[in-house]
C-alpha cells in the first residue's frame, strides 16, 4: 500500500488515504481525534515517565541502526557525544513527531 509521501501531503491526509484502504466505513476523524489525544497525553507527560535518560545506555540501539532521538530535558551524560541521530529537549521532540509522523 503506497501513500502519498508529498510534501504537500499532511499528516491527516496521509492518515485518511492509509487508514481508508484498510478501514471502510470508519469514522477517520475520531480515529485521528483519539491518536492525536494519546499523543497530547503522552508529551504532556514525558517529563514524569523520563526521569533519567542516560546517553550511553539509551543510545546503544543507534549501534544496530535503529534510528534514535535523544530527549535533553533529564539527560545524565554529554549529548554532544552520544551519537544521536537527534538530539533536542521535550518540546522539540514533540515538534519533530508531529512534523514526521
């Protein structure tokens, strides 16, 4: 199943032609709705569930090609070096989820 992968093309819009093809007959809206409110939930609670994000420990995925984001806000070790392929704090990675997926 291919999506548009535009630009031009939003999230939303993305979501409704995947989720048509698989789901007919479906309220796409309160699907949306309710992803986007687990999101919200969950950033606005980042900083209780990450109390600790140790750069070398967290960063071992990167190793095995897994693509890493390593949130700033509780960082134990240098960010600088820990080979991240991104590295901001809580808010900029709540901007680069909503841009990119």
């Amino acid at each position: 199943m291919q999506t548009g992968t535009s630009p031009s093309s939003s999230n939303l819009v993305k979501f409704r032609r995947e989720f048509e093809a698989l789901y007919r007959g479906v309220d796409q809206q309160a699907v949306w709705d309710r992803i986007m409110e687990f999101y919200a939930t969950t950033f606005d609670n980042v900083h209780d569930v990450m109390r600790r994000n140790d750069c070398t420990e967290d960063m071992s995925a990167h190793l095995v090609g897994i693509e890493t984001y390593l949130v700033t806000d509780y960082v134990i070790g240098d960010a600088a070096s820990s080979g991240a392929d991104h590295v901001s704090d809580s808010l900029g990675f709540e901007s680069w989820v909503l841009a990119n997926y």
